[in-house]
C-alpha cells in the first residue's frame, strides 16, 4: 500500500489496483491528485513485477468526477494551462505505460474521469456507470484529452453529439458505441438483498447502498479476473503489442505493418519466446 493521501496502491501479486481515493468529491481530480497519480504511475511502471494494472475509483458511485470545478472556477487562462497540461501529461503517461491498463469503471466517469478511462487499454464498466464530456455546460470545452480520444473511439460524428450536447451516457449506450469493452450487471445469483416495501425511504436507501457495493465487488473480480488472463501471456509481447496497436492508430497502414514486423522480430530475441514455443511443442506431442 502506498502512503499517499489521494492514490491508494494495493499491489496484489502482478496485478497492481490503482484507487483515486476522494469519495467526498466523487474522486475528482484536482492539482494534489494529479501530481500523486502521476507519481504511483511511475513507482508502477518501474515495478517488474507488476504485469497488469486496474484503475478504479473509490466508494460505489465514481470512478472519476473529472477536473476539480471549484479550483477552475476562479482562475486565469496561464493556471488553466498550467493545469490541462499537467493532466495531459499524466493521462498520456498512463497510455504510454509499457503494461496493460484496465479502467473499472464503476460510476460516475465524466470529464476528466471519461478522459481517464480512455487512455486505459481496456474499459470495463458496471451496469449503473455513466459516461461523458459534459464540459461545454460549464463553458470550456474538454481539455484533457478528450477532443481527441473520443474521436478516435467512436468516430468523429458521436463524438461531436456527445460534445456539443454534454449529454451522459448509460454504461449500455457506451457499450454500443464501443466506448467501454463490456459491462457488468448483477443477476439472482448475486445474492441481492431482498425487497423493501417502497414506502420505507430509509430501508430502500440502505438496499440501494448494498447492492451498489455487491456490483463494485463483481465489477474488480471480473477485472482481475481479466488482468490474471493477461498476466499469464508473455510480458514481453503484450508489452510489444500494445506499442504496435498506440503507434499503428496514427500511422498509415504500409507504416504500421512495417512497424509490426520489426516488433515480431524482435520479439525473437526474447527467452520468453524460446520457452514458451518448446513449452507448446512438447504440450502437443503429449
């Protein structure tokens, strides 16, 4: 665990979870997160022995609230500068990680928050996540990231409609527009609480609060679930794929197949490669 007082670390074995930890304004991210954020993604990318990494928000109801709006509200164009650039720094840290990032998002993920779970490799959100970049109701438009991002990941024309309208989506609706990989829900297997007469305000707030937290529970075993099944493959040649797959979204195809062959190449000079090859051999002469 890490000492830090808003970025939780919780190493577990090669799979490090990463928690922005300010549940009282809904994990936001202001100047003292940023900065510690882009700390712990150092302290994880120097790690070798962490393969995958969650990130998450804690609590059950945000992954990340985004920029802090009571810090923007009164400075000037130099400070919000000074702010979007730091932020653009750590969230295109976090992309160019050599390890695979997942985002768990559980929640609210807007803005800021939305920005970073693009930069995530991989998204996966629980059924009550709502996702957008509802920065134009504030007057400024996305600032970290997410002009840019969203359009490469849902195609210019939704992203404009998501933009210009600042309208959240349903964790179904980012589904379909190939914003998050997949969804968790709850089903009667989960153990849900049982039902409350609806008059019973307080009683029916309490089963919300459990079943909240039983879809948190699911959404990080699924996530580990996930990062253990990558974890397994050869470090080397995740590490050597994700690179190909950033640089290649940017690059001409005749540039990216070249680039992908170089990458297969070198990924020949790798012990992992030999091992695991003779490993697969000697498997299926069995």
């Amino acid at each position: 665990m890490s000492n830090m007082k808003y970025i939780q670390l919780e190493p577990q074995g090669e799979i490090a979870l990463l928690r922005i930890n300010r549940p009282e304004a809904l994990n936001a991210m202001n100047i003292d997160v940023i900065s510690e954020l882009s700390r712990t993604v150092d302290i994880v990318g120097a790690d070798e022995s962490i393969k995958v990494v969650i990130i998450t928000g804690s609590g059950d109801k945000s992954f990340c609230a985004g920029a802090d709006i009571s810090y923007m509200v009164n400075i000037d164009p130099i400070s919000a500068e000074k702010y979007a650039s730091s932020a653009q720094s750590v969230l295109n840290k976090i992309e160019r990680l050599e390890k695979p990032v997942i985002a768990a998002v559980n929640g609210y993920a807007l803005g800021g928050g939305c920005e970073l779970a693009m930069v995530c490799d991989i998204r996966v959100a629980s059924s009550n996540a709502k996702l957008g970049q509802p920065e134009v109701t504030i007057g400024i438009p996305p600032g970290w990231g997410g002009t840019q991002r969203l359009m490469r990941l849902v195609g210019p024309a939704k992203a404009k409609e998501l933009v210009f309208t600042g309208k959240m989506v349903s964790a179904e609706e980012a589904l379909q527009l190939g914003l998050v990989n997949s969804v968790i829900s709850l089903s009667a297997d989960d153990n849900l609480p049982q039902e409350v007469p609806k008059d019973d305000r307080e009683k029916e707030k309490e089963r919300n609060r459990q079943i909240a937290k039983l879809l948190n529970n699911k959404l990080m075993d699924e996530c580990v679930d996930l990062a253990k099944q990558i974890a397994k493959n050869s470090f080397n040649a995740v590490k050597v794929s994700k690179m190909l797959i950033n640089r290649g979204m940017d690059a001409d195809l005749t540039t990216g197949l070249r680039l992908e062959i170089y990458g297969w190449s070198l990924c020949f000079a790798h012990e992992d490669r030999q091992k695991m090859m003779s490993e697969f051999l000697n498997k299926s002469k069995k």
